[in-house]
C-alpha cells in the first residue's frame, strides 16, 4: 500500500529524521541500565586483573632450570610446534626449524605435552635440575584428520578428541581455506548435521540450522562464552570474518546442562586466534559474481607475537570487504544485499607466574548492508530498502589458576553490546527507520578438579555458577500513525531485558575403557519488558545431563548420552528482521500466552578409525532422536489495510519430533591428501498439522551433505575440490503470481548441488617471506535457485538453495606462515 503524505507531513518527518540522526544511524547515549551494567563489567574486568597481579606463592616462581631440544616426525622437523608443561602455565613454541628452547620450569618431576597441527600429541615425563640443562628430541606421529586432536566444547575442559564423552566435529583453517570461505557462514555447513540458509531476498538474513532445528536452538559461543545475542545473531555469522577463527567446534544434540538454554540443537564454538608464534600474513581477493561479473572485494590480515620467555603475547586481526549489490532476474531489485564491512581484534595473554594465566580477547565489526532498489538515493526514497548498519564490540577476559598438580580454577568476564540503525520500508517510507542496542554480559567461574577415586574409579570433576544478562531496547524513530495521522514520533516497540543465574555440575567417572558422564545445570530465568509488563516472565529450570562413552577396543568407540533443554519465551533473531516489499511487511511477535519450549534428546555414535600404512580413515554414524515439548511455531497472520503481516510465535498444540543419521568419513594417505565428507538423513514433523495443514516442518531438507577434497603433489601446490549438497524442501510462498497471496501456498523445492573448485601455488622469497596466488569457482554448475520472486510486491522470504550463483574468484596472499 502506498503511503501518501503532504508536504507539511513529509517535511516534518524529514526534520524528525534528522534531530535523530537517521543517516548514519548513531546514538550517543546509552539507556542508564546500560551504563550502569558496562560499569559492573569493568569494575568485575579490574577485578580479575587485580587478582592475576596478585598471584605468586614462593614455590610458584621460576627457576634456573633449562629443557632444549627439536621436534620431528618421519625424519622431518616440525617448525612451530608448541611444548608445554602440563598443570603450569609454562611452555614455549618451536622455531621454524623445528628447535625450541624453555627455560624457567619449577624443578622436579614435570611432564611435558608437545603437539603440533596435523600430528597426535605427545607427553614426556622428564626431571628437570636447576643449573643442570636437559636435552628432549620429540618425535611426534602424523594425525591428519584430526582424530586425537584437543578440544574444548564438550566438558568445558581441554582433553583429546577420543576422550570426550561426547562426540565434538571440528571446522579447521584449513577446511575454511579450501572452501575460500570470507566469512564464517559460509565455512559451517561443511560438518555433519549443520546448514546454512539465506532466509531474506533483500537484506540476506541467514541462519545456521543444525540436526533439522532452525537457528534459534543452537548456542552460538565465543571462546566458550555465550554472549552472542539474538540481535548479533540476526546477521552474525555473515558478520564475522573467517580469518579471525582459529577453529569451530561443534557439539550436536542436548548441551544445555553445561550451555545454558538455546543448546537443544547443539553447540557451536568459535574459538578466536591466540598467539602462539611470530607470525603476520596479508590476503587480498576479488570475487566476481554471476553474468553480470558483480564485484566482491576481500583484505585480511593476521598477525602474532609473543615474547622469547613466552611469558606474553599477542595476536591481531583485520577484515575489509565491499560487495556490490547483485540482481539475478533483471527486475531491478536485489537478490545479494550491497555490503560493507570493516574488523579488527585482537588477542593478549600474560603468564601471571608458573601456574597462573590472564587472558584477554576483543573485537570490533563495524558492516552496513543493504537490498532492494535505487542504491544511489537515501533509503526512503527507494521504492524498496532493507538496510541495517552493526558496530558490534565483544570483549572476553579469563583468568586461569592451576591448582594443586592438575586442578583448574577459572574466572571469566564477557560482553558484547550490539548497536544498530535500520530501515526495513517500501514506497519511500519515512516512518521506517529503527534504533537497536543491546548489550549482553557473561560472568562465571568453574572448577576443574582431577579425583585420585570416586566411588569405583578415578574421576573428573567439573562444577561452577555463571549469570547471564542481555538487554534490548528497540525503537521506531519518526513514528506516524497512519489512521489518524498523527506525528507521534519515537516509539519503543522492545525494552527488554533477560537474566539468567546457573549452577552447573558434572562428574565423568574414568577408567581403561569406560567413560560414565552426569551432570545438572540448574537455572534461574527471567524475563523484563518495559514495554509490555504484563511480558514479565520467570521460571526454574533443572536439566539433566548423562553421557557414556565405550571403547570397543582400540579402533572402535561407542557414545550415547541424554539432555534435557529448554527455550525461554523471549525475543529471538527473526523477530528483528522485517522482510519488506511494496504489497506487505511482515514482522514477528511472541503470542501473550507463549510457555516456555522443552525438548529431551537422545544421541548414539558409533565412532570408528583405522590406520592401513600410511592411510588413517575414520567413520561416524551418529543417530540423534529429538522430543519437543510445547514446540514454539508461527501462526501467520493477514495483511492490513497497511500491508502489515504478524506472524505471531505460539505453542503448537501437540509436541514435535526430530529424528535423524548423521554420517562422517575422513580419510587421508599423508599431508598431501585429504578426503572428507558427511551426510543426514532426517526427519522433522510436528505431531499434529500446522500452517497449511502441514505436519512437516519448513525450510527443512530430509537429506542434506558435504565433500571436501584436497591434493598437494608437491609442497609449494595445492587443489582442492568441495561442495553442498541440499535435498528437496518446503517453502512457504505468498508471492505476486498466486491469485490469493495474501493466504499463500506451500511449494515443495528441488534438490540443489553447490560445487566448488580451488588451486594455488605458493612462491618462498626468502627465508621468512612467502607469496601464494590462488584462483577458484563458487557454485561451478551455477545450481541456482530459478524461480526468485520478482518486483515491488515480491515475497522476499521465498529463498533457498545455494548462498550464491557461480562466483569466480582469485588472489594473492604474503606471509612467513601459511
């Protein structure tokens, strides 16, 4: 519908616009609760430093004692390997010749772990001597595929991959760098049971589904700390550049008992660059997209150092691009949104002592997008524009304390505060634009303890408390109410604020071949609405957590495990994107009698590896089993006289079920080889039929996959081949060619084949300098969705299929290490 104003209203408007500063979407002062929480955060932040300075009881100092040696494998040396002594913050990294040396280690009985990226880990035990120098030359096995590798996500803990009770699938650089992934959204659909989808064809709001649940019920972390909140969520993982990760790990199937809500689904962890080693790099690349040659523009940097005690360092990361916005269907607007975005972080650490650690992390991305029409004119002058700016600052400190030989005491403080302009709005809308902030804090402190007995075995003891808070205001700035006309101006659609405070608990019993994990998390929830009191909502929650791995011998492992989740009644990433088009914009909202969101789920892997010479292969098949209770769904709602559309967010009134396989094969014959691939099969049904009388849910592929294949025939030359494969899938459709689009239809999609290519070719200049050009496709078949609505009246979230059609690509990078 289009909106007529008079001059008067229309001049009005523009002079609320700009008292608000509408165009550049800025706000100078944050809500006084915001202020008052950043003010708790630093004074918890100087705390934590004030006890780091404080640590250093007289055994804890360093010594004169000195271990040197190199690090090899198969004859050849491992430059950059990193050697510490385990229950101390002590260690040191390789050069790049393979030799290191690690001097002020407490004197006595240590043990030392070496490890290195591709190679199994290693621990020796040594008796190191003040004044008397000690030699140990390491030799370490090949680990291609990562099969012993350590991990985090799934106890809290740091433990090798084959010890874990649950089932953790890591996202490596390298995997990301085959892929020629930009960001990160584009890198999280090559690991079992996850899949990236655009969900918007103007803005490109996305979302990561996992084990046939949509985005909202996977915890999103960083660096182990959930402060990635709904409204960084709605556009995220497209926000964060892949340089700046070290490596995802990803958890499926109930986590909450350790997470927190929202990990029904499972949990992904993004895992930022530490400094390890000196190290810088710089990439430059252009990808262009479709017929029309759409540009793409990529800069990146990293860098590291750390001092020669390796008692401090530091790493840092940049991240530029600029995307034209690109048309598929000639029909003037928008199918990929114009982007701009600008990073930078940064990472520091400090050795407080032998056995203490301060770690801090930070960043900044500051990205404008924008879809539609007419680019070159203000956004309510286009006929359509979804537009939204993000300055987004996160910021993670953690102190470490080594107890006793092997106990672990942690502190840790994070935050992330979220400020967005937006303008979702047709027909040259002035009453469009919106104002959102949100900051969201995490502070807990957890324990690790290792038990010499616990009843009928030696165990691992986790226990800890965290509270959670996120508050966001979302306003509608120069408000008109069209029926009677009126100016009202600024109005609060959302100030909300949710808090959470947890107790956690876990024992894992240990012994040769059984590992037998319980644990709780019990939390307290509650839910604030300045906007709508009678939205206050509180509750209690006691999940249950039970996991139990079996090794079946050497090469085979079995795991099965139990979770109790829930998701509290509380606004969610969708509901702050606004698809918009000349004939209606839809907007979500929580129904007033909306009850919190339980689930149950089960898990049951059978985890098998194998050597044959040179050859390391290893299976999963890994079944999950889903029970949903008073399931969140939409009821859609029908077009005003303004075009406006809710879907409002209720209950179903039976539960939901999601039941699937998740299969793995890796396999690798050496460090030139690698062959990785996985695929689901899935099925995802409400118990009883929903919208269009359908049982089935939306957007959800009953079969879905990957492969990944890389080949180095010598050293200095790299190819690699990947791709995505997504099954057939339902998509609601309330387009401009239906006679009755206002009630819709339900269109089944076809199935869909991404395929991707990609070599380089690395040139040493010197000793320390190496230049690496490399060139690819994206989507080489161009297997692109064919059938994209079209003009002012379009149905923007009838989307799916690959993120993008045939892209070619290519660039040249400069560093010491690649």
């Amino acid at each position: 519908m289009t909106i007529n104003y008079s001059a008067s209203q229309k001049a009005e408007l523009k002079n609320r616009i700009s008292i608000y500063h509408l165009f550049d979407f800025r706000r100078n002062q944050l809500p006084n609760q915001l202020v008052m929480k950043s003010i708790i955060f630093v004074a918890v932040l100087s705390l934590f430093t004030l006890l780091s300075f404080a640590e250093g009881e007289p055994k804890d100092k360093f010594t004169d004692t000195m271990l040197f040696g190199d690090v090899r494998s198969e004859g050849e040396h491992i430059p950059f390997a990193t050697i510490m002594v385990k229950g101390t913050t002590m260690g040191t990294a390789a050069d790049a010749t393979g030799h290191y040396k690690l001097v002020g280690v407490p004197a006595g009985k240590q043990e030392v772990v070496v490890s290195a990226v591709g190679y199994q880990n290693r621990a020796y035990e040594v008796d190191l001597k003040i004044g008397d120098p000690l030699t140990l030359v390491v030799e370490l096995k090949p680990d291609q595929i990562g099969l012993v590798q350590v991990v985090i996500t799934a106890d809290r803990s740091e433990k090798s991959r084959r010890e874990a009770s649950t089932i953790v699938s890591t996202i490596s650089p390298k995997l990301l760098e085959n892929t020629q992934s930009v960001t990160l959204s584009e890198g999280l659909s090559f690991t079992p049971g996850l899949r990236m989808e655009n969900n918007c064809q103007n803005c490109g709001f996305t979302q990561v589904r996992m084990n046939g649940l949509e985005g909202p019920y996977s915890q999103i972390l960083i660096n182990s700390r959930p402060v990635f909140s709904g409204l960084a969520g709605v556009y995220g993982l497209e926000l964060i550049p892949a340089n700046m990760i070290d490596r995802v790990e990803v958890v499926r199937g109930g986590g909450s008992a350790l997470y927190g809500s929202n990990a029904i689904a499972g949990t992904i962890n993004l895992i930022t660059k530490e400094p390890i080693q000196d190290t810088y790099s710089i990439n430059s690349s252009v990808g262009l997209i479709g017929d029309n040659q759409t540009a793409d523009y990529n800069l990146s940097m990293n860098g590291s150092i750390v001092s020669e005690d390796f008692r401090s360092g530091m790493s840092f990361y940049g991240f530029k691009r600029k995307r034209d916005p690109y048309d598929v269907n000639g029909d003037g607007y928008s199918e990929l949104s114009k982007l701009s975005n600008s990073t930078f972080g940064a990472s520091f650490f400090k050795r407080m002592g032998v056995r203490s650690k301060i770690n801090l992390d930070y960043f900044f991305i500051n990205e404008s997008r924008r879809g539609g029409n007419d680019f070159d004119l203000p956004n309510h002058e286009a006929d359509i524009s979804e537009a939204v700016d993000h300055e987004i600052n996160s910021a993670n400190l953690t102190f470490d304390k080594f107890m006793r030989d092997h106990d672990k005491l942690s502190f840790y403080a994070a935050m992330q505060s979220v400020n967005r302009g937006s303008y979702y709005g047709a027909e040259q809308d002035l009453t469009a634009y919106g104002h959102t902030e949100d900051l969201a804090i995490s502070l807990g402190t957890q324990y690790h303890r290792d038990v010499e007995q616990c009843l009928f075995s030696p165990s691992e003891l986790l226990f800890g408390a965290e509270m959670t808070s996120d508050a966001l205001k979302d306003q509608k700035l120069g408000y008109l109410d069209i029926a009677t006309m009126e100016h009202i101006g600024t109005t609060t659609i959302t100030d909300q604020s949710v808090s959470t405070v947890g107790f956690f608990a876990q024992n894992e019993w240990v012994t040769n071949n059984w590992r037998v994990s319980l644990g709780f998390r019990l939390e307290h929830y509650a839910i604030s609405d300045k906007a709508d009191s009678d939205g206050d909502i509180s509750g209690n929650v006691f999940s249950p957590r039970a996991s139990l791995m079996y090794n079946l011998g050497e090469k085979v492992q079995l795991r099965s495990s139990f979770a109790k989740g829930y998701r509290a009644p509380q606004i969610f990433d969708e509901d702050l994107h606004i698809e918009t088009s000349g004939a209606r914009r839809v907007t979500h909202e929580n129904d007033a009698d909306l009850e919190q969101e339980n689930s149950h789920s089960f898990t049951f892997s059978v985890d098998m590896s194998e050597t044959f010479g040179r050859w390391q292969t290893q299976f999963l098949a890994e079944g999950f089993y889903t029970v949903l209770e008073n399931p969140f769904t939409n009821e859609y709602g029908t077009p005003n006289e303004k075009g406006e559309v809710v879907y409002t967010r209720t209950n179903a009134e039976d539960g939901a079920r999601v039941q699937g396989i998740n299969f793995e094969f890796n396999a690798s014959p050496g460090a030139r080889w690698m062959f990785q691939t996985g695929f689901t099969v899935q099925k995802s049904e409400y118990d009883s039929p929903q919208e269009f009388n359908e049982k089935r849910f939306f957007r959800t592929p009953n079969n879905y996959g990957y492969l990944s294949f890389s080949y180095s025939p010598s050293e200095s030359f790299k190819a690699s081949v990947t791709g995505n494969y997504t099954g057939a899938m339902l998509v609601p459709y309330f387009g401009n060619t239906l006679a009755n689009p206002e009630v819709g239809q339900l269109n089944e999609v076809d199935s869909s084949f991404d395929l991707g290519a990609k070599i380089s070719q690395n040139f040493n200049l010197s000793n320390e300098l190496s230049l690496q050009v490399y060139a690819g496709v994206k989507n080489l078949f161009n297997d692109y969705q064919d059938d994209f609505d079209y003009g002012i009246d379009r149905d923007p979230g009838y989307v799916y299929g690959p993120l993008s059609p045939r892209t070619i690509y290519f660039g040249v990078k400069l560093g010491n290490l690649f």
